[in-house]
C-alpha cells in the first residue's frame, strides 16, 4: 500500500495489551494506527482523521456503546466495528440498530479481524475513487472553527435524504460541501449530476431538468434525459436556486413532493429517488418577500440549510488553502515552487472578494509568473513590477503611454513565455494551466513567434 493510498484505522481499548497488538498488526499491513482509551480521545482522533474505528465495548468508565451512539451522530460516515469480550444478542442487535459495520467477540481471530476491516475500508476507498473521478476535493481544506462546524453539520446530513440548501457569497465553496454531502453519504456510488440554475433560460429549463421524448418539437431527433432522470438514485446538484424562473420553481416543488416528472412530449410519469442539494448566494427568504421566490418551494427545501462564510469571516483558512491550491498547480505542471513566510503571511492579510475562486486564481498566477522556487511578496501583483498579472496593465513610460496593441502584444508575449516556462516548454501543461485550448494556445504562439525551446 503506497502513502498515497494509506487508510487511517482507530483503535479504542482499555486494555493496552490489546491496544497495541491491534496497532502492530495493522501498522504491519500498511494502515496508519492511532489508538485511544476512552470517549474522549476517540472522539478526538477521529476528529483528527481516521476512515475506520474499532472500539471495545468497554472503555473504563466510558461505555462504547455510547461512544458508538456519539460516533454515528457526529461522523455517521466513519465504520464503526465493536469488539466485546462478553457479548450477548441484545447487545450486537443494540449496536447494529445504532450503525455498527461489524460486531466482534474476543478473543478476537487474527483472520476475522482482518476480514471485518477489508470489507469495512473497501466502501471507505470507493469514495474515495468516486470523489477523485468526479473531480472535486478529496479532503476539503479546513482549519478555521466556523468551516469545522460546517462540515460536522454536512457530515450529519450527508445520511438524510431531504433536501439541503447551502448558502453563501460567490466563490466560498458551496460546491464542495455540495460534493461532500452526496460522497460521505450512501448515495456515493450513483450519479452526482451538477447544473446551473442562472445558466437556464426558461425555455430550457423544463428540457435540462425533465428531458424529452424523440419528436416532442421541432429538432427533438433523439430521447434526452434530464437531469433528473440522469441523477436517479444519486444527488442532483441545483447552483444558484435563487435564479430560477417563477414556473419552473413550481414544477421542480411538484417533482419534490410526488418524486414523479414528465419528460416533454410524453403523457407518463417517471417515478425518481433523487436526493436534491441546492445552492445560492442570495437571501432566499428576502426574495420570498419580494414574490421572487416561492415561498411554498422554500418551506419545502428550507429543513437544513449550511451558510458557508466568506474567506473574509475565516483569514486563518487563507494560507493553507493558498498552500494547497500551489501544491495542486506544481504536480500539475511539473515544477517545483513554495512561499516564503512573509507571502503567506501578506495572503492573509488581503482581501478577496472572489473568495477560494479568486484565491485559487492568484496563485496559478504566482506559479507561472514567478521565475524563481521561492515566491517572495514582490512577486505578489500590485506590489512591484512593470507588469500587473492580476490586470495585465503596464506602466507608462518615461515619453508617455505605451500604445495599446503593442502593450497588449507585449503582455501576451511575456505571459505565454512565462507559462511556458513553467511547465517545462509543455504546450498541453501550459494551456491546461492557464486554461487556453491547446490548439489555440498553438495558434498564439505562431502568431507571436514564440519559439518553444
């Protein structure tokens, strides 16, 4: 097992002998193994990571039963497997009602033990795979207190089948708890169909949403499911609710109520099991006052809504994120770049009203501007330098203001020439990284005369 792939596995017992066979053995067959002695230092490392728990049923004075009962309020996602060495039906039935993956007596089998936890942790590495497949954050990033909570909430959540409205300003990550909420939960393994409720204009919505039927108007030439249909038994991911017509907010509250649509063009109903997760940056009951907003759709959808704060409300998230999004960029293209203290410490100072997106965004720019490892604070746009990577402008010079064209020729020179650079005279890296297609990237730099050395 590779460190990349290494499964965090938690061991509770009050007995040490025990404790620490466990954790040779697992440590042995390539888990990391952190082991605990009572409620609270099980809650907490959990809390600091783990993908299974095995937990006695008698923890000195605490009682795993409990334990488990609190595990599956706080982290219903994390198996849970009980061991006992007096174990009776009553007990096993108790703890399966509360969401145990296996119950295990002792003295417990080498074989068993094993048995239980491969199976426990392959679900665990499925989703895994699945968060990677659809491309979204495996493991958000999180260290200030109110994202913490946020996430705990999601984590309850992520078991219930009603709907879950996530609430905040543009670019704070609302996706992500989005994604989140559909793979820590059951439905992981079926679809996670995204769409944009701002992008529809009313004419399309009914289509997108619902489908059609072969010949339901004119240039219907095949069947084309929607959204719906394709997100069946899975979550269907709804941005920017708050922007959605008035009629077609009253069919997706009938669809919400009868779990049946229509596709256009047909006269049957299509019975749907759809988890439905919304997400807006507006004040939903603000435009519910305004008649903007059916107010019987929000009293249908409102039952558990997550307000994501902006990275204004939560500095202390800024330099880890910036850390990881420069990680993600140097693997991407093949370099190697860091920042220095002060960078870090500059980044949390600023503001950012684009939020994670426009974080994310200054920092695939320091990685492809900045010629040297270390990205120092003069690297930072706007804070030295003749060119501004943030707005493209130049300064003027010393005769007056440089010519359009020419400034536009020579930013676009330099800025492909940097990006270049960094992925190692890759062209597809380099168009990927600064989010070009590689034909046109092609076409740019023969236009310009850029020589890939």
């Amino acid at each position: 097992m590779s460190e990349q792939e290494k499964l965090r596995i938690l061991i509770a017992d009050d007995e040490e002998e025990i404790r620490e066979t466990l954790r040779e053995i697992f440590t042995e067959d390539g888990y990391e193994v952190t082991a605990a002695d009572g409620e609270n230092s099980v809650l907490q490392g959990i809390r600091a990571g783990s993908d299974l728990a095995l937990i006695d049923i008698k923890l000195g004075e605490d009682n795993g039963i409990e334990v488990l009962r609190k595990i599956k309020q706080q982290f219903p996602q994390i198996p849970v497997i009980m061991i006992t060495g007096f174990g009776t039906v009553s007990l096993a039935k108790e703890a399966f009602k509360i969401g145990a993956h296996d119950f295990l007596e002792k003295p417990l089998r080498l074989i068993q033990v094993r048995t239980s936890v491969r199976n426990a942790l392959e679900g665990v590495m499925l989703r895994k795979q699945l968060r990677r497949n659809a491309g979204g954050v495996v493991k958000p990033v999180i260290v200030s207190e109110s994202l913490k909570r946020i996430y705990e909430q999601a984590a309850r959540l992520a078991y219930i089948k009603e709907p879950v409205v996530v609430n905040g300003p543009s670019g704070s990550g609302k996706d992500l708890v989005a994604r989140f909420l559909h793979f820590e939960g059951p439905r992981a393994q079926n679809p996670f169909i995204v769409t944009n409720a701002a992008s529809l204009p009313p004419t399309l919505a009914e289509d997108e949403l619902f489908g059609h039927e072969k010949g339901a108007y004119t240039g219907a030439d095949r069947l084309r499911e929607g959204c719906f249909e394709q997100a069946n038994g899975g979550t269907l991911f709804l941005d920017e609710i708050g922007d959605m017509d008035l009629n077609i907010q009253a069919k997706l509250l009938r669809v919400l109520e009868t779990g049946e649509f229509k596709r256009l063009g047909s006269s049957s109903r299509m019975k749907v099991d759809v988890r439905l997760v919304c997400a807006t940056h507006k004040d939903l009951e603000e435009l519910v006052k305004q008649g903007k907003f059916r107010n019987d759709l929000w009293y249908r959808i409102n039952a558990f809504v997550l307000k994501v704060p902006g990275l204004d409300k939560r500095k202390e998230d800024i330099a880890p994120l910036a850390e990881h999004f420069l990680r993600l960029m140097c693997e991407e293209l093949g370099i190697e770049k860091k920042f220095s203290p002060a960078v870090l410490e500059e980044l949390s100072k600023m503001e950012f009203p684009g939020n994670i997106r426009e974080l994310k965004h200054l920092v695939a720019r320091l990685a492809v501007y900045t010629d040297n490892v270390e990205i120092r604070v003069e690297d930072i746009p706007g804070r030295s330098g003749n060119i501004n990577p943030v707005q493209g402008t130049v300064e003027q010079s010393e005769s007056g203001i440089v010519d359009f064209k020419a400034a536009k020729i020579s930013f676009e020179r330099d800025y492909l020439r940097k990006a270049l650079r960094a992925s190692g005279g890759n062209i597809t890296a380099a168009a990927r990284a600064i989010g070009m297609a590689q034909s046109n990237l092609s076409r740019k730099l023969k236009e310009l005369d850029i020589k890939i050395d």
